[in-house]
C-alpha cells in the first residue's frame, strides 16, 4: 500500500513512532519506543520568520492549512493569478526548511499528484535532509510518484530513505524497492543499529528474491553457499571444484527439509553467479534441481527421483504448484567474433508427477553469452524471477525478457 494523501492527524501518529534501535542481547527485552523528537513543531502554524521564506509568503499561508477542499480552491485561485511559476513555488515550500509541516507536506502531495519531474530537486532535498519524519515520509511518496512518471533518480534517492533513522520510514521504502537491490538490503540486515522490525521484513524480502533465482553469499574462504527459506527448508551447496575467474563452481547439495530431516542430492550440481540450481515446492514436499544438465525432482517424502530430461536453471513458477526451467535450441545458435547468441525453450512443468508431470512449452527467449561474463556461461543460469505488480517475468542479463502466463488462466494457480 502506498502512502497517499497523507492526513495531519496520520503524520501526527507517525511523529510518535519509536526510533531505531541495536537489537538486544538473547533473552534481553526490546527497550521501550522513544519518541523521535521531544519537541516537534505545531503542524499548523508556520516555522520561523516569514521574512525568511523563499517565496511568495501567501502561498505558504494557504498551504499551512488541511488539504481540504476550500485550501483547493484558494491554491487554483491562486495559480490562476500567477500561472506557469505556480508549481515552482510550490517547490519552493517544499524545499524549505522554515516553512511549517503542514506546509510542505501539503506541497509535496501536490508535486506527486501531478508528477512534476522538474521539481525532483525539492523532492529530494525533503526526503534526505528534513528533520521532521513526516515530512520526509512524504517526499518518500512523492518520489515514488516521480519513479512511476519514469524518473530514474527518484529511484536512487528511494534506496536512501532505507537508512533512514526512523524504522517505519525504512520499512516503507522496501515497499517501493525492488528485490534488485538485495545487496542494499543486506547491508541494512547488517547494520548493527538498525532496527529488529526493519531487519526481519529486510530479511524477508531477501530470503523471497534468493527462492526466485538471486544470487547468494558465498563463504570466501569455502565457497559454500547456503539458502534458508521463510517456511523451514534450506539448501546448501559444497564446492568439489572451482573456476574463481568465473565465478562458477560444481559440487554437491544438501537439504534440509521442513521435517528436519538431512538429504542429499545425487550428481554434481552446477553453479554460476552464485545461484544454486535447487528449489523447494510451496509445500516443501517436492524440490526441482539440476544434475548433469538434467532436470530432476525429488519427492522429499516418498524418497523418489524423476528425470525430465536436458534441461538447465529451474525456477518455481510464483502462484503454481510448478516449476519452469530451458533447454536450449541448438539450431539457433550463432558464433559471433565476441559473443555467442543463444535460443532458449522456456517450460513448465508440476512438482507433483500425475496426472500431467510432463513439461509443457510455454515460449522461447534470447540471449547471449560472452567469454568476459562467467566464462561464456549462459545467462539463463542467473536468470530471476520478477514481479511486477502481480505480472511475473524472466528477466537476466542479455537475456530476452519472458512474460510469464498467468497461472489462473490454466488452472494452474493455487
């Protein structure tokens, strides 16, 4: 949920929230909330001198009050009087840090209802540097309006509202920042002094990007790589032999299944980039996996392996009780001087062997490998599973972006 259309009494509450604080030591209760400000300005009344204000002191009257409907009709009054300079005026309350609350949260909702993009230098001046939460919780808003009217740096100024001092704050830019930035997110999950709340839904987005094909952390001395999910199972991957240069290796899987229980996978399993070819079932009863270049899933309960045939880097399909993975169509390769273009089969196939267990064709995409890029691996083995507002797609480097079907069209949804 977006923050829209933000209310006084709302950035009243918000003003109350507790701030960010190190996690406790095991068995320590979490310290008391501690209000953000001792002290924090009469949302209704203009701050400092007027004298001082940047611009036209009767515009900052006007949006000193509610964003109701009379204040609406004093401002298109009021932009009907001054014309084309109207909303950089009102960027100018935004920006200004002796205007009142109300005042440039009021200018900040107007500048994202109207998708302003020449007034992103107030924007973001608001969001990193002013020193009441409910102003930059705003311009956390606005900036997202600005990203989806295609602003770029609007994203970049996002991804630093995730280190913002107040903890609500934080969690709410995770809800505008894509899974991309898991190594951000990490670094918050790191961070000693952020907040517990904030490191669990961190955690939680990572561990979600991981189960759709992000890449891990490796053990720099070791190589191994390990996977936990958010429902119990786990994964993890020991290096026989290495290429650094690469960053790819072949090795064995272990799993640790949602019983508890320790199995490992048989063959040798090929990693690239950090991703570990092997995924769980939503049920954590089934897990697909590459072996020798085959496709397999094992039926954790029954003890059981199936072979699909060639294929490489599965995925499980989101909102399905399936699993997609590729095979590559020789015929459309082609050598180039730099490169090697590729064609890739794109299927789907059931966790669950009957009563249809066998794959189906969904589509092809193209890519291209390059011998500077993990040694002319092929992209797919990095591939990820996006989601775009509930619109899933296959997205990698060099790789030809794949839309997904939708599950319930089918009946493939769960």
């Amino acid at each position: 949920m977006k923050l829209q259309n933000f209310s006084v009494v709302m950035l009243l509450v918000l003003a109350a929230c507790a701030s960010s604080s190190a996690p406790a030591g095991p068995g320590t209760p979490p310290p008391a909330p501690a209000p953000l400000q001792q002290s924090l300005p009469d949302p209704g009344t203009p701050a400092g001198n007027p004298a001082n204000y940047f611009g036209d002191a009767d515009l900052y009257e006007i949006l000193a009050r509610p964003l109701d409907l009379p204040t609406r009709v004093a401002l298109d009054t009021y932009e009907f009087r001054v014309g084309g300079i109207y909303m950089d005026r009102i960027g100018e309350v935004a920006e200004d840090s002796s205007a009142s609350v109300v005042a440039r949260v009021n200018a900040l909702t107007i500048i994202g209802e109207r998708r302003t993009m020449r007034q992103f230098e107030p924007v973001k001046t608001a969001l990193l540097y002013a020193r009441d939460p409910r102003v930059r919780a705003t311009a956390l808003n606005t900036a997202d309006q600005l990203r989806l009217a295609g602003s770029i740096d609007a994203e970049a100024i996002m991804r630093a509202a995730l280190f913002d001092k107040v903890p609500e704050i934080q969690a709410k830019a995770m809800q505008f920042t894509s899974d991309k930035d898991i190594a951000v997110l990490r670094r918050i999950v790191a961070a000693p002094t952020t907040n517990r709340e904030v490191a669990a839904v961190a955690n939680s987005v990572i561990q979600a990007a991981e189960e759709r094909g992000a890449p891990l952390v490796a053990d720099s001395l070791t190589g191994v790589l390990t996977r936990m999910s958010s429902a119990g199972p786990g994964v993890r991957f020991v290096p026989v032999s290495r290429w650094p240069e690469w960053q790819a290796a072949a090795g064995r899987v272990t799993l640790r299944t949602v019983n508890g229980r320790t199995v490992e996978l048989p063959g040798l399993i090929e990693v690239v980039a950090n991703v570990v070819p092997v995924f769980f079932s939503p049920d954590g009863r089934y897990v697909v996996y590459e072996a020798d270049r085959h496709i397999r899933v094992r039926d954790l309960t029954a003890g059981t392996d199936r072979d699909l045939g060639p294929g490489i880097a599965p995925r499980v399909r989101p909102v399905s009780d399936e699993f997609l993975f590729v095979r590559e169509d020789p015929s459309a390769r082609g050598n180039m001087p730099d490169r090697t273009k590729l064609k890739y089969d794109v299927y789907t196939a059931p966790f669950a062997a009957a009563p249809a267990g066998e794959p189906k064709l969904l589509g092809s995409a193209g890519s291209f490998a390059r011998p500077n890029t993990h040694g002319n691996y092929a992209p797919v083995r990095w591939m990820r599973v996006e989601d775009r507002g509930g619109s899933f797609f296959l997205t990698g480097e060099t790789l030809e972006e794949f839309a997904l079907p939708n599950p319930f069209a089918n009946g493939t949804g769960r």
